[in-house]
C-alpha cells in the first residue's frame, strides 16, 4: 500500500479501516500512526484522500463516493475548511433522498463530532478539508 501522505496520490490514497482522527491541522491528519496531507473522505470502507482544498470545491461530483456508499451511513459530517460555507441545495437533496442527515461545520469542530460518533459506532462518514492551523 503507498503512504497515505505522497502527495501525487490525492484521490488514491487509501486505508482500509474507518478509524478516529488522532490530529487535524498543517494542511492534512494523523490517524492509525499515519500522516495524510491534503483533504480527507473517511468511510465506512476506509480512509481516503479528497482532492478538495476549499469549500466551492464541495459539489456532488466530489461526494461520488460517499453518495456511492449512502445506504450504508446515516450521518455525512463535511468540515468546510476554516470557516461555514453555504453547500449547493443539491448535494442536502440527494443524501436527504437515501435517508442521510448532512452536517456543514468547520473541519475542527466536524472532526470532534466524527469521533464521538464514531466511537458511539454510528454509520457515520466524513468529508474534512484540510486546514493549516487546528482550533
């Protein structure tokens, strides 16, 4: 498997467990004693890198692959980055039709909520954009 921080394997990268976020900030995270730089998608089918860098960059084409993997989730948390941002009304629509509940806050507070959840072992997925400094 390639390290989940080489930075030419931005959608590729990938762990094969669903696992808590250990820390966020300086541009990626740390989980299961591995660093990823960039954006994260965390999955029920593991973790993987996100090719977003900012909140504009959130469309139903970036979240493919949590769409693809919806019945299985009930909760989809996006951490916008530094701060909120309105989504496209689309992307709210297509996962209120497979029963998820979306939550658009910023990446550290969405990385908090991920891990009590995850910890509660709820079906919960997680769209993080990376930040430069954690709050």
């Amino acid at each position: 498997m390639a390290h989940p921080s080489d930075p030419g394997l931005a959608g590729a990268a990938h762990y094969p467990h669903q696992v808590g976020i250990d820390a966020y900030g300086n541009g990626g995270f740390r989980f299961a004693d591995l660093s990823h730089r960039g954006s994260l998608l965390c999955l029920p089918s593991g973790m993987q890198g996100w090719a977003v860098t900012g909140a504009a960059e959130v469309t139903l084409e970036s979240l493919a692959p949590v769409l693809e993997i919806a019945d299985s989730i009930d909760v989809l948390l996006i951490g916008l980055g530094s701060d909120i941002a309105a989504i496209d009304p689309a992307i709210r629509q297509a996962f209120r039709e497979r029963q998820v509940i979306i939550e658009t806050v910023n990446t550290g507070s969405a990385v908090r909520t991920y891990n009590v959840l995850l910890a509660e072992q709820r079906a919960v997925a997680a769209a993080f954009i990376a930040v430069e400094n954690a709050r």
